[in-house]
C-alpha cells in the first residue's frame, strides 16, 4: 500500500513499528512496570513514530495492539505473549533511554529496532558469581538491621546463597515460582535449625527473617497495587494472584522447615512482640542502606544508583522506627516511610536518568514484613488456639504492612510528579503517576524521524 498523503505510513513500516512497540512492552511488562505504564509508552511510541490511531490491550501474560487509520480499511493487529518475568534494571534502563530517545526524534524505527536487538542479546556488566554475592550481602545487612551480631549475619549470608543458586538452577530446569520460593523457605529455616542444633547462641529467628525478606523482595506488589489504582483489574488480579502463590510458597517452606525440626527436637523460638526490633538507630539505618543497595546491585541496576538507594533507605527506615515509638501502628509508620520513598524518587531518578520504579522498589525492601510473616508462623506451628489466633493475626499484619508500602509508595509518586502541567493524558485511566516511560507524552505536531 502507498502512502495516500504525505506523512502517512506504509503498511510494512506499520507493520514494523507495532512490532517495535509490543517488544518494549513485553520487555517493561516482563520487569515489573505497571500495566499503565506499558500501555502509556507504547502508545507514546507509537505516535512518536507515526502511528498515531494504535490501540494497545495488555493482560499479565500478553500484548495486542492494533492499528485502524480508516474505519473503511482493515485494521492491523499485532500480539506478543510475555514468557518470562526477571527483575532486569540494566535492560529495563537501557529500554527507558532508548523510549526517550525515539521520542524526542533522535532515533527512527529501524535504528530503534537495531538498538533494542542490542540491549536483548548484550550481557550484564557484573558476573553472576557477584548478584549472589550481593544478594548474600543483602541478607546479612538486613540481619544487622534488625539487631543481630556477626554470627547471624554470618548465617543469614550463607543461608542466601545457597538459597540464590537453587533457585537459580531450579529456574534453569524452568520449575513454576512456587516451588522455588518452597525451597527458598526451606533451605532459610534448615540452616537457622543446623545453628540452633549446634549449640551455638545464635538468635536464629532473626536468620529466617533476612532470607524471608530477600525472597519477598522479588514479588511484585507495587506493579499489583498501580495497575488496581489505575484501572487495570485484570491485570492487577493476576499479579495479586501471583504474589499471593508466592508468598504462599515461603510460608509453605518455613512452615515446613519449623515443622522438621519440631520433629527432630530442636526448638525454634518464637518471636516476641519486640523481641526482634530496631535497638540501635545508627546500626540500622546502615543495615538498611546496605540492604537497600545491595539489591539494587544484584537486580542489575545501574551503579551510579546504589549510593542514592542507601540513603534514602537509610532514612526511610530512620522514618518508620521514629513514628512507630510513639505508638503509632506498624503499618501506619510503614506507610509514612514508603510516601517519603515515593516523594523523592521521583526526583532522585530523574537527575540519575533511571527509571522511578528502580529506586523506590530497592529503597522499601528494608520495610518488607519479614518479621511479621516469621512470628505468625512460628506461633501457628506451636498448634495452641490462643498461639494461632495471634498467628494469623500476625500474618494480616504481614499483608497490611506490604499493602502500606506499595500505597504509601504510589501517594508519593502521585504528589512529587507535576502530571497536571507536564503530561498529556492519553486517556483517563493511565493519568497516574509513571513509574517507568517518560513523563511528557508525545504532541500533535511532532513528525516522526525515518530511515
């Protein structure tokens, strides 16, 4: 088909740009992005290349989109199906560059197809000996975070890595999520029972709580939460059913292991109400920007990020044992510290030039309820009715706590991002605040750049 006026598009180029577009948004959808903003980037760069009557349609497992210039012709449809889901922050900023890039006309359509080729196939600037490096760092901060000594973040460490390269085997054997966050809990509960049983005087609640929270750090609430407030149930029920399986499956793997070793006769303590709090503010705040960076190092996250993580992380958690103090419910002085997240890192990621969704997703996984998911199953193994009413109580607590940092998180976002002034609203569903995508959508008199 010819072009009938000047500036339209042939079919092939057509043809090209919907496949351009939905393999952006396979990529953003695969790394966590909201639903919104994969929808609002495409149609950003769609329009950026020309197509300016694309339609997208997203669900947690596939993309469609679709292009009608004339209600007499027929339209063009385009779908892609999403097989993988990895936390990728190099390749999800890379992507968010080259989006811009397109947008702004400095790359046409087939320099920017050449461009993603490249960032798919080209490797990570870190070994992978070094992720599961950072992630047994991780695991040891968080132990240090929450008032342990050397020996529990000695345990908290190994348990890690060994729990990162069964998984990461499991995964190459491409068993489901579930029965990699099993074997996660397990392995994290085994260790804390080998110290217990060892006699050393190890506080070993404190081990199983750090792997808790490395495993709970790779579900995906905040995409959950956006993609409800912004209208996209469908999607937002799956990937609530998907954190749901996977929390499910730590509790299964920790229950199973306190279960074992109440069978072999090592006593696992339970956890008291303040028993595992925050005793040195200083030593905390250092636990929890160690933490903070060190998974923002082993997602692949741009370095030049990992120092601005640490700091907000370290007052963020600053935030949330200061409000708590007084009394005020732990899910309230969560949510206190996630709106703080959210506020400034906006701002944070715009000077960096990194996606929102990097930092603020790295900077709250201090914050997650590790504490609150092992006491609630630790009382729950104990079998007693009064133990398992506080257990389930415990693990509600847990739920409530993960709700308030993705809420308070995406309040933040709402007010720190100027969309009133800055953005065009492609429609009035995805008029949120953008944690991945550029913020200025495309005008009506840009002219798209080919090659």
């Amino acid at each position: 088909m010819a072009r009938e006026a000047e500036g339209e598009l042939t079919t092939r180029e057509l043809t090209l740009t919907l496949d351009f577009c939905l393999r952006v948004g396979e990529l953003l959808l695969s790394s966590g992005a909201g639903a919104a903003d994969v929808t609002a980037t495409m149609l950003s760069l769609a329009r950026g290349l020309g197509a300016r009557e694309a339609a997208v349609d997203i669900t947690f497992t596939s993309l469609s989109m679709s292009h009608q210039s004339d209600p007499e012709e027929v339209p063009l449809l385009a779908t892609r199906q999403v097989t993988s889901r990895v936390i990728d922050y190099q390749d999800l900023t890379r992507v968010d560059h080259l989006v811009r890039a397109v947008i702004r006309g400095d790359l046409g359509l087939l320099d920017g197809r050449a461009e993603l080729r490249r960032i798919v196939s080209t490797g990570h600037d870190r070994h992978r000996w070094a992720v599961t490096a950072a992630w047994g760092v991780m695991c040891a901060a968080i132990g240090v975070q929450l008032g342990g000594d050397w020996l529990v973040a000695l345990l908290a460490m190994t348990s890690a890595v060994l729990i990162d390269r069964l998984q990461l085997r499991m995964a190459r054997r491409r068993l489901p999520t579930f029965y990699r966050q099993v074997a996660g809990g397990g392995v994290a509960t085994l260790v804390a029972v080998a110290g217990e049983a060892s006699g050393l005087e190890v506080r070993v609640s404190l081990v199983v709580t750090a792997n808790i929270i490395m495993l709970l750090s790779g579900i995906g609430f905040m995409g959950a939460l956006q993609d409800a407030l912004t209208g996209f149930y469908i999607t937002a029920g799956a990937r609530i059913t998907e954190a749901m399986l996977s929390t499910a499956g730590i509790i299964a793997g920790v229950s199973g292991g306190l279960s074992l070793a109440g069978a072999v006769g090592v006593d696992l303590p339970t956890v008291r109400p303040g028993a595992i709090g925050i005793q040195d503010a200083g030593l905390a705040a250092a636990g929890a920007a160690v933490a903070a960076a060190a998974f923002a190092f082993a997602s692949y996250s741009p370095k030049r990020v990992l120092v601005p993580i640490a700091v907000i992380a370290a007052v963020a958690i600053g935030i949330s044992t200061s409000i708590q103090e007084p009394g005020i419910g732990g899910a309230w002085s969560v949510a206190f510290a996630a709106l703080f997240v959210g506020l400034v890192g906006y701002a944070v990621s715009s000077r960096l030039r990194v996606p929102p969704l990097i930092v603020v997703v790295s900077a709250v996984v201090p914050l997650l309820p590790g504490v609150a998911i092992y006491r609630g199953l630790a009382l729950l193994s104990g079998g007693e009715p009064a133990n398992t009413a506080e257990g389930l109580a415990a693990l509600i607590g847990a739920a409530s706590i993960a709700l308030a940092l993705a809420a308070g998180v995406i309040l933040g976002e709402y007010v720190a991002q100027p969309l009133a002034r800055e953005a065009r609203r492609v429609e009035s569903r995805l008029a949120g605040p953008r944690l991945v995508g550029p913020v200025k959508n495309l005008g009506r008199r840009a002219v798209p750049r080919r090659r």
